[in-house]
C-alpha cells in the first residue's frame, strides 16, 4: 500500500495569486519527484463545477451566508469523496485551491455565521480530515481586486465591496494567528516566483501531519 499522500491547500482572498501559484508549486514538487494533482474549490468534479456555478454567478447577495456555506459543503463533498480523498490514499499529493478555510473566512467570519458554526458542519460532514498544511497568500485587497479585474474576473465575491474584502484579509490573518503549526501566512506581493520560493519555503519548514 502506498503510503498517504500529502494535502496542501491555497487561501487567500481574491487576486491573491492562488491559481497562479497552485500551477508554479505542482511543476515545481513535480521536479523533485512527487506524483502532484491540482484542484479547485469550489470545483474539482463535474458535480462541484455545477454547483460553483450557482456560488460565483448572479447578484452579490444571491444566498443567505447559511444557505451559501452549506452550497459550499455539498460541493465539497463531492470533490472529497470522489477525488481528494482517492488521490490522497494512492500517494498522492494534492494541492487544492481552496478548502474550508474559505468558508470559514467567508462565511464564518466576514458573513457572521461563526467560526463554531463553520466547524461543526465539516466535522459532521469530513470528520478528522483536514489539510496538511494551508498557505495563505496575503495581499492588500486593493491589489488583489485589481489583478482580479485584469484578469477579467467578475465573480460574486469580486463584487462585494471593499470593506468586505479587508474584513476577509482580516479573517484570513486571524485564522492563521488561531493555528500557527498548520497554516502560515506568506507575502503574495512581489513577482509570481518570488512568491513561489516563498511558498516552497515554507512547505519545506512544515513537518507531515499524521495520518
């Protein structure tokens, strides 16, 4: 049996760089050998895709943040038992852009269901599993949303006003702050392989979690 692989998430919020860089550190883990997949949330299966779409399309405030959250965890439950989980038990690293984090930042914090809430549901829903290691790619909003609009982006969270966007920035660091041997925040500013080394840093600083 192989031994289990690896399950490294990207977070951040938008424009923070997270595809790019989830591209830059599978070539890269892929040079020194390791069997990468990458993936997305929402998204990853045809039935997490569809459900995406009913969560970055349409009016800023299309869902209750009950509602939304609990889109979120549907999807996620297709994406984890038909994919991350599979790759996971043949040995397989899987870098996810995305992951709960997300929907506790989001959700939990800036859309006030309460982290308690946020954790209890992917408890009853995931049990124990969790990532590995969670990087979480710190930019200023501003510059964020601005990567995003050149990229063309247009989603639902785009959309919501700055002060959402620095209230998620601010999640995201308290997240960080609340588990400091599972996540680390990196600087996403600066050139995409500076931000790269820096991310790769890092996963070579984390130990394994067990199991």
């Amino acid at each position: 049996m192989a031994p289990r692989g690896r399950f490294i998430t990207l977070e951040g919020g938008e424009g923070a760089g997270k595809s790019t860089q989830v591209r830059a550190l599978a070539t890269a883990l892929q040079g020194r050998g390791h069997d990468v997949l990458t993936t997305r949330e929402p998204g990853g299966t045809p039935g997490a895709e569809a459900l995406r779409g009913l969560l970055v399309a349409g009016d800023a405030a299309r869902w209750t943040p009950l509602a939304e959250a609990l889109i979120h965890m549907a999807a996620r439950a297709e994406h984890v038992e038909r994919l991350v989980l599979p790759a996971l038990a043949a040995g397989r690293w899987v870098l996810c852009d995305r992951f709960v984090h997300s929907t506790a930042a989001y959700q939990g914090v800036v859309q006030g269901l309460g982290l308690e809430r946020i954790w209890a549901l992917h408890q009853a829903a995931f049990g124990t599993l969790m990532p590995d290691l969670t990087l979480v790619l710190d930019l200023d909003p501003a510059a964020g949303l601005a990567r995003a609009e050149q990229r063309g982006g247009d989603s639902r969270y785009e959309r919501m006003g700055p002060g959402f966007h620095r209230a998620l920035r601010a999640a995201f660091q308290h997240l960080v702050a609340a588990d400091p041997a599972h996540l680390v925040l990196v600087d996403a500013g600066g050139p995409p392989a500076a931000v790269t080394a820096r991310l790769l840093a890092a996963i070579d600083q984390q130990p394994d979690r067990d199991g």
